[in-house]
C-alpha cells in the first residue's frame, strides 16, 4: 500500500539525491574525478564559447552555472509549504555553484561569484 509516509519518504530520497549531485555538477573542459552514477542528476555547463578573460564572458557561465544548479537541485518539484525540502535545494545549489566554479578555477568567474555571495 503506497500511503503518505511513504511518499514523504521517497521525496526526502529525492532531495537527499539531488544534494548529492551538487558534487557531480559537470564542466565541459575540466577532467572529471570518476564516472557518475546514472542515478544522479548532472548537467555539463559548456563555455568553450565564451572569453573568460572578460566580466561579459565570465558572467555568463556564471548564469550558465547558475541556471544548471537550478535545473539540477531543482528537479524534483519542492513544495513551496515544505521549508525543510526548500532548504535543501537551496543548500544544493549553493554547493554545486561553489564546486562548479572551483572547477572552472578562473579568476574573474571567481571574483564574481564571491561578489554575489557578498550581496546575497
């Protein structure tokens, strides 16, 4: 019988699965520590487009970044009632934009996302 415990169990499993990507969030271009696990969600963030010498460019694999988190941490349609799951997948998306951009490990990216993380 599927019942309501159950189900608030299975979506603490999703967001729990969705805090775990953050870890796994993929930049094209940076060698990767091993195979991710099928099950977890992960979004490669190409920038071989962009000039990361230039706040244009930087800014926008920031936004790449961001929207990437947001699609991945996100994914599991939290209930805007549930504080404790919207926590989480905010906690979710602060980790993979912090990895994410230490992956990238470009000055100006970095500067910027410390100027964001300064105005909340």
């Amino acid at each position: 019988m599927f019942n309501a415990t159950s189900k608030f169990n299975n979506y603490r499993r999703a967001i729990a699965l969705a805090a775990l990507s953050a870890g796994l969030l993929g930049i094209s271009g940076v060698a990767s520590a091993g195979v991710p696990d099928e099950s977890v969600r992960a979004i490669t963030v190409s920038y071989g487009d962009l000039n990361l010498a230039s706040d244009q460019g930087s800014k926008a694999l920031y936004a790449r970044i961001v929207s990437a988190a947001r699609a991945v941490c996100g994914a599991y349609d939290v209930d805007a009632r549930d504080l404790h799951a919207l926590a989480l997948e905010q906690a979710c998306e602060t980790r993979a934009i912090a990895q994410a951009v230490h992956q990238v490990n470009v000055p100006t990216l970095a500067a910027l996302y410390s100027a964001h993380l300064t105005r909340g």
